[in-house]
C-alpha cells in the first residue's frame, strides 16, 4: 500500500526568509493582529521557614489567603521605603541649599 502523497522538500531558512519578503507587502497574507495582555503577576521564590512564617501570619491577620497578606505587606513596605526616600532626598536638598 504506497501513499500517494508527495513528500515535500523542506526548505531552508534562506528559502523560507525569502517567501516571506516576498508575500509581507501583501495584505491579504496578514490575519487581524492579536493583541496580547501581559499578566501582571511576578513569582517570587522563598524559603519554606519563611513561606510558613508567612502563612502562620496571614492566618493570624484573617487574610484569605498568604498571596493576598504578602501583597498587602510588600505593598505597605514599599510606601514607607518610598516616603523614607523622599524625606531623606527633602533633606539632603535643604542642606546644600543653605
């Protein structure tokens, strides 16, 4: 039982380069373009004393979940890191300038 299929020749990246060159002017050869939201979500590896620390914690302070508490505090921590710079910053002006 022999297939009646013709093998095609595989092509070379030159090759294949060169049908797309040719065809990327025509419209018709191009689909709707996609669009693509990123997921603003980062992992952030930690060890497991301190993930069960953590978790002990969220339990304590009724959060529903470690993600959530995690956030809450990383975002609290950034805000006072943020203010503390600016004040240092405010200082450091006030000192060159008198």
């Amino acid at each position: 039982m022999k297939s009646t299929r013709k093998a095609k020749k595989k092509m070379t990246e030159l090759e294949i380069d060169a049908v797309v060159v040719a065809q990327a002017d025509d419209d018709s050869n191009w689909s709707k373009p996609v669009r693509v939201r990123r997921n603003h979500t980062a992992a952030v590896s930690i060890s497991l004393e301190l993930a069960t620390r953590a978790a002990f914690l969220a339990r304590l302070h009724h959060q529903a979940s470690i993600q959530d508490w995690l956030r809450q505090i990383i975002q609290e921590r950034i805000e006072l890191e943020e203010a503390a710079f600016l004040g240092a910053k405010r200082e450091l002006l006030m000192k060159h300038s008198a």
